[in-house]
C-alpha cells in the first residue's frame, strides 16, 4: 500500500511482451507448460499463460487481463545434467516475443 515507486510494483512474470508493460499494486497468473523429450537430448514446450494485474486484490478481475500462449525448443546441453538450452515462441494479446533461455523456470 502507499505510493510505491514503480520498480517495486507488481508484474506479469510471463512471456509473450516486455517484463514491466503490465504494472500495478496486484498481480495474479497461472502457467500451464507441457514438456515432451522426443529424441535423445531434443525436446519440445508447448505452454499457455493467464494473468490479471489492477489495484487491489478486491478489484483484480475489473482490471487488465492478458493471455499468451507458444511453442519452444529444447536441447539438453550435458547428458549427466539436467540443464537445458531453449528458444521459445510467445504470442500474447498485443505482443510476439522470442526468447532464448538457460535452464528451465521451474
């Protein structure tokens, strides 16, 4: 509560538009990935995101709501670790993005 400068507002941590488009006192969002190994160290992602930022808990769903949804790539960089390389396709209601990773986020 207060006047929070905006670096310390809440975010959609998703994919599919630039982190901090979306900032407010509250946030909410729900993640669905799918993973599947497929052949040897290659793998695929398919994934959809759901969230709602506004002024409060109370008021959450009378303010912005935003889906994305994609595709990726994965290549398990060491065969004894469990560390993947990836690229990832978002599509989000106003943006496209393309990102390149390291590991997984969760």
């Amino acid at each position: 509560e207060g006047n929070a400068p905006f670096y310390l507002l809440s975010d959609l941590d998703m994919r599919g538009f630039p982190r901090g488009k979306y900032l407010d006192d509250t946030s909410a969002s729900v993640n669905l990935e799918w993973r599947n190994k497929f052949r040897g160290r290659w793998g695929a992602v398919a994934f959809i995101e759901y969230g709602e930022i506004g002024s409060s808990f109370e008021t959450l769903s009378d303010g912005q709501s935003v889906t994305s949804y994609g595709v990726g790539l994965r290549w398990q960089a060491i065969k004894s670790k469990q560390l993947n390389l990836g690229v990832d396709f978002a599509f989000s209601d106003d943006e496209d993005a393309i990102y390149l990773r390291i590991g997984e986020s969760f």
